[in-house]
C-alpha cells in the first residue's frame, strides 16, 4: 500500500507546477503592480511641481 509521504512523479510534478504558479502570480503582483503605482506617483509628483 502506498503512504501518503510517497508521491509519483507526476503528483510531486503536479505540486512543483503550483509553487511555481504562485511565486509568478506574486512577482507579477509586486513587479506590475509596483511598476503602476510607482508610475502614478511620478506623474502626480511632476503635476504638482508644476503647479
């Protein structure tokens, strides 16, 4: 009988594919998302200097 620690190669596959899903989804998050709100401030930032 198999154990539930004993994993075949397609479910530890499987369970890399979902780590690696989630640390795309976070860069993406962070990297995107910082990307955009770093680009608002910069436009904000120039608009009230010129005010």
């Amino acid at each position: 009988m198999e154990t539930t620690e004993n994993l075949t190669i397609e479910e530890q596959e499987e369970q890399l594919d979902k780590e690696s899903l989630k640390g795309t989804l976070f860069s993406s998050i962070v990297f995107v998302g910082g990307g955009i709100v770093a680009f608002i401030l910069l436009l904000v930032i120039v608009y009230m200097v010129r005010l």
